[in-house]
C-alpha cells in the first residue's frame, strides 16, 4: 500500500504530491516516487543512500546523499510515518547515530567555546607578558603615539582635557624632566614624555613607549612633593617593565597576538578602538608590585617617601565627590597589603639625598595647571 507524502527536489521550490512504495532489489531496495495520478515512477531512492533530516515535530523528513542537497521527501501523520519506518527498517538506527553525531559535535564546540574563554581569560594574558619581550620598542613607541592620540580625543570629547603648560623649558616642565631622566635612568630603550594635562579626572598612568599623563585633579590632591614623586616614580617603573604594552596586548587579545605574528605591529589594527580603554587599564597585582618596588628603588637615590602614593589614593578614596568613580583608585588598588608594602619600602629608604624637587620648582608644579576647568556635564563614569 502507498504511502501519500510531498516532495522537493531542491533545485525549485515547488512541492508536489507523491506516493511512496518499497522496490526490493537484492539484498536492498529502493523508495520508489509515484506520482499519485498516474502511479508513473517520478524517481528512486535507493534506501541505503537514505538519511532523516531535521523537520517539525510530527513530521518525518528524509535526504539522500545521492539527491541535490535541498531535496526532501516530507511525511506526516502517525500512520503514515509509521509505514514510512517500517519500509526502511535501518532508518531508526541512522536516527539514533545522526543524534549521537550532534550531540558529540555539540560538546565538541561547547569543550571548543570553553576552552576559547579560557585562553582569552588566562592564556592571551599570559602570552601577552611573554610577547612583549620581543616587541620592538619602535613598535612601542608607535603604539603609544597611537593610542594617545585616541585618548586624548576621547578625552575631548568628555572631559576639559588642555595640556597645562605647553612649554617644555618652564621651570615646572624642566623640573618634571629632569625628575623622570633621573627616574628612568640608563639602559631603557625610551625616552620619557610626561605630561600633565587639565581635566577633572583624577588619575596618571602610563602608556606605552615612555608616554606618562598625570592629570590636574590627581595633582591638586597631591599635598607633598612626596606623593608627587611618588605616582610619577610608579607611573615610571611601569614603563620600565613596559607594563602598558603588556596590557594593550591582552586587551586586544588574540587579534594582537595574530597582529605580532604576522607583523602587523603599525598601532592600527591592534591600538584601535584602545585609547580610552587604556585609561582604565587594571594592572596585575605582580605588575604593581614591581611599578611599587620601582618607586622605592627610584626613592632610594632621590630624598622622597615612596609610601606617599599610598598617602595620596587614601586621601582622593575617602573624598565622597571622587571616590563614586574614581579612575585613579580603580586602576590602582590600594590593598592592606600594598599599603603595608610601601611602609616597608620607605622604611628602607636612606637619608641624606637630594630632594626630587626644590621648593621652587614644587611651586611652580602645583600652579602650572591653575587656570580653572570649565564647568562640564555630569559623567557617568570618569576616565571615559
């Protein structure tokens, strides 16, 4: 008895009508196609080249693997469906290996996808600390020219963002290169360009290739030249450990990975879309560590308290209007175990240095940005 069904043979869209029937051949057989009119054989399939096909439930959908990829038989009704089966007794078990398939591919991508967020979570970092050893530092100084570029026209946009003093020989400005030449010291392949710049943001990091800003807001809490130094020796020692290059490589992820091996390291396809996201750049805890220690190593052949850092991330933290979203303490956190470390630091500092900054040249460091800020629109978030 024929079993009413449709057909598609996947070069049109039309479905048609038609009547299947079981042609033994052998130790095989066919599905024949009958058209239900004339009972004239349209085509056959031959029943090992038959696979079920995805279909809605209460329906049965077959392809072959001789047939056009569209093709389909479509049976529906329980009865139906039933015959269909009983037809073609191997069809139930090539189900139950077609789902077995699915279900291995599914963990196969699911193990694939985990293991993808496990590399972007630990493994680029990781990778990312090991690479920039090998980036050259023109490469780094062509990103940080990138990126800077990018965070201060970011920073336009949002913020009253003006370099202070633009002249690179007043006594503030000389005084600030000649603390960083001292800071940096011999052997680093970069050559330092701080800057302090207005803005109501309160915050100074560091980018890559020797860029340092140090903001007006951090620099008006600042009440010592202690934790002036301070921040500026931490923001120095990360460029020394090239701390910011590292972390633009692992935020750009496994696209700047593919960049440094292909040699694609113009600042283009890695830096873009980076310039404010390295404003609120989280260092690890090792990287602060060393940025800590550097200070302190920095303190020890200058006449400075490393521990005023901690002095000046206290201060700003506990000042309501900043700490909401503080751009400064969120990027650099200040732990019991920072804090305690900086307190050890300084007290393994000699006495008897000179003084980072005369009394003078601190005068005119803490006046260079004392034009007021334009009022600006509240910000959800600073550093952005």
């Amino acid at each position: 008895m024929s079993v009413s069904a449709r057909y598609q043979d996947g070069l049109v869209a039309e479905v048609i009508d038609v009547a299947l029937d079981y042609e033994s051949v052998g130790s095989g057989g066919n599905l024949l196609l009958r058209d239900p009119q004339t009972n004239a054989i349209l085509t056959r399939w031959a029943a090992a080249d038959i696979h079920p096909a995805h279909g809605r439930k209460g329906e049965l959908r077959l392809s072959s693997v001789r047939e056009n990829s569209g093709a389909r038989i479509i049976v529906t009704g329980p009865a139906e469906i039933g015959q269909v089966r009983a037809m073609l007794p191997d069809l139930t078990t090539k189900q139950a290996m077609e789902f077995s398939k699915q279900v291995r591919i599914g963990v196969i991508a699911t193990v694939a996808l985990a293991t993808v967020i496990l590399a972007y979570l630990y493994g680029v970092p990781l990778l990312a600390a090991r690479v920039v050893d090998y980036v050259p530092p023109d490469w780094e100084r062509t990103m940080g020219d990138t990126v800077a570029t990018q965070m201060e026209a970011s920073l336009k946009e949002t913020d009253n963002f003006a370099i202070c003093d633009p002249d690179p020989n007043s006594l503030a400005n000389a005084a600030i290169a000649r603390f960083g030449a001292a800071a940096l010291g011999t052997g680093s392949p970069f050559t330092l360009d701080i800057k302090v710049v207005r803005t109501d943001v309160a915050n100074a990091f560091a980018l890559p290739g020797g860029k340092v800003y140090f903001f007006s807001a951090l620099l008006d809490r600042a009440k010592s030249p202690d934790e002036f130094a301070g921040v500026l020796a931490h923001e120095i020692g990360h460029v020394v450990h090239r701390h910011a290059m590292e972390g633009l490589i692992s935020s750009a992820g496994t696209g700047a990975l593919v960049g440094f091996i292909l040699g694609d390291m113009t600042g283009i396809s890695i830096a873009a879309g980076l310039g404010s996201t390295m404003i609120d750049t989280h260092f690890s805890r090792e990287a602060e560590s060393q940025a800590d220690a550097y200070a302190a190593e920095v303190a020890s052949r200058m006449d400075f308290q490393p521990a005023g850092l901690a002095d000046l991330l206290n201060r700003v933290a506990e000042d309501d209007d900043f700490s909401k979203a503080l751009a400064l303490f969120s990027t650099h956190p200040l732990t019991e175990d920072r804090r305690a470390h900086l307190e050890a630091l300084t007290r393994q500092t000699p006495a008897g240095l000179e003084p980072p900054f005369t009394p003078t040249e601190w005068s005119a460091i803490k006046s260079m940005c004392s034009e007021p800020l334009k009022a600006s629109a509240p910000k959800n978030k600073l550093g952005n």
